[in-house]
C-alpha cells in the first residue's frame, strides 16, 4: 500500500491507500490538514475560530464554507443530545485547567469558578456562510473537528482518488472504505495501556471513533479533571466510564456518540443510537467491570 503519516492537530494521522494511484493526492492532503489545524485551533490566535470568538454580540461574520458546514453539523448534534454534547464549551474547559495543549499533567491555573451555561445557542446561523453572535459562549471544536475533517478527506479520497479501498486514521478515529474484498482489522486499545489491544472488529467500509479520560486528564490543585464536559452544566462528566469505541457508519456520529457515552446512562444512550444510528455497536470500558460490545440495529 501507499502510506503517509503526520503529526498534526496534536495527532498523528495515518493513511493507507492502494500503491499506483496516478492522482496526486498526498500533498492535497497534507494542505488540507495544515490548514485546519491553523485555522480552527483554539490555541491560536489570529485564526478563523477565534475571530468568531471574539465577535461582538449582535454582529456577523462570514467565515469559510468549511467552517461553517462543520459548525452546522456540531450544532445539529448538539440539538439531538439535548445540549449534552456542545461545541460551545471553550471557556468550561479553560476554567477547568484545559487551557493548553496537551500533553501537561498539571493545570496553569489552580482557582475554579464556573460559569452559568447560557441556555440558548451563542451563535445563529443565517445562511450563506453567516453567523452572528447572541451569547457570550466560544467554540471549542475539540475531537469533532477531528472527525469531520477525516470524514471529509475519506469522501475525498474515495470518490476522486481510489473507490476502491483507502484507510484514515487520525489518533484512534478512523474511516475506512472498500468496494470489494479488502477488509480491516481494527484493534481497540486498552484503557489504561495504548500499546496494548483488548478487542478487534472486521470492517470494510465504516468508522470508528474513541474517547478515553485517562489520557487528556490533569490535575487542577487538589482535583483531577479530564477533557469530557457534561455540555448542560459544563461540569466535567461524572462517569464510571473509562473509555468507549463507537463503530458506526458515520465518523461524526461515532465521535458524539462516543462522548455520550460517558454522559447518558445506558438506557437513554441506547435510545439515542437506535434514534440517531442505523447500525452502531459500541465498546465501553468502565470502572472495575468487564467490558462487552453492545450493538444497535444490527440484525
């Protein structure tokens, strides 16, 4: 196969696709990945995101096709969970420590004083690539933006470069395709060890996301936090969840359906695949216990 790996967006990204391809598609690709991680970083100043950010309420911004598409997505899921997973969290999550780029092990700042939630959305968006902006919240794209973009780019690949198989993989999230006899195996990582597999499913055209609290936690003072918010109180979630995979068609789906997992029992997180997933099956880890894939709509 014809491979590139990179580190960007504090990930390293892998993808695999068939040798003798004459499109040109590695640098396209990189472009791409670079371009985002610039723009659409809260770490960085001086970028699209936080332009919005910054936006005065009651004014507008036109920002890129792209950014707003994935803003669109982020918001329509924040609708269907019932604000439990938000993208409007960034500044819960600089209150709670998060306000660097990983990896660090202690919070700069060691005072916590959370903020109300608005309940209403910070931004409206009006159409034509416009928002303008009706609450103090901020944007945090986190893991999202992660797997919209590998999303994207596997559309991409698939369609103008190679139908006939292809593999993403940003940091555990991944989209992979194959029209014929190709199929991957794809190894769940162990909680508490990366280097070590618990489990493994058989895909040839699907996506998997992962979220785990052991690997973007820290300790704030006294407390240890991780990177998982509950998007209604801005609280970090209190979960015995250690970790959970998600395999479904979409990698977005599977990347908020991974954080609810941590967030909704299992009896509404249930509810929520069957309503949102046609086919899901889900790996969660938690405290103490064994863990088992659990399926949704699969027959």
């Amino acid at each position: 196969m014809d491979t590139l790996t990179l580190q960007i967006m504090n990930t390293e990204f892998y993808i695999a696709m068939p040798k003798g391809i004459h499109v040109v598609w590695k640098e396209k690709v990189e472009k791409w990945l670079q371009y985002v991680a610039k723009e659409w970083s809260r770490f960085q100043s001086n970028n699209e995101l936080s332009q919005l950010n910054s936006l005065e309420i009651g004014k507008t911004l036109r920002i890129s096709s792209l950014l707003y598409d994935c803003l669109i997505q982020a918001d329509r899921y924040y609708q269907l969970s019932n604000g439990l997973f938000s993208p409007y969290l960034k500044r819960q999550l600089e209150q709670h420590g998060y306000n660097q780029s990983f990896p660090f092990d202690t919070a700069k700042s060691k005072a916590f004083q959370n903020k109300p939630l608005m309940a209403e959305r910070p931004y409206e968006f009006l159409g034509g690539e416009q928002v303008m902006r009706v609450a103090q919240q901020e944007i945090d794209l986190g893991g999202f933006a992660k797997g919209y973009v590998i999303e994207k780019l596997a559309n991409w690949l698939e369609q103008e470069v190679s139908p006939d198989f292809g593999l993403i993989d940003g940091g555990g999230d991944m989209k992979v395709w194959s029209s014929g006899e190709k199929s991957w195996t794809i190894g769940v990582a162990d909680a508490w060890d990366i280097d070590k597999e618990i489990s493994s499913i058989k895909l040839k055209t699907g996506a998997i996301a992962t979220s785990n609290r052991v690997y973007r936690s820290w300790m704030q003072g006294t407390v240890k936090k991780h990177h998982v918010l509950n998007g209604q109180t801005g609280e970090i979630a209190n979960t015995e969840v250690i970790q959970a995979s998600v395999v479904t068609s979409s990698l977005c789906d599977a990347e908020v359906g991974a954080k609810l997992c941590f967030l909704m029992d299992e009896s509404k997180l249930q509810k929520w695949f069957e309503n949102n997933c046609q086919q899901s099956a889900r790996f969660i880890v938690k405290e103490g216990q064994a863990a088992n894939w659990r399926m949704t709509g699969v027959k």
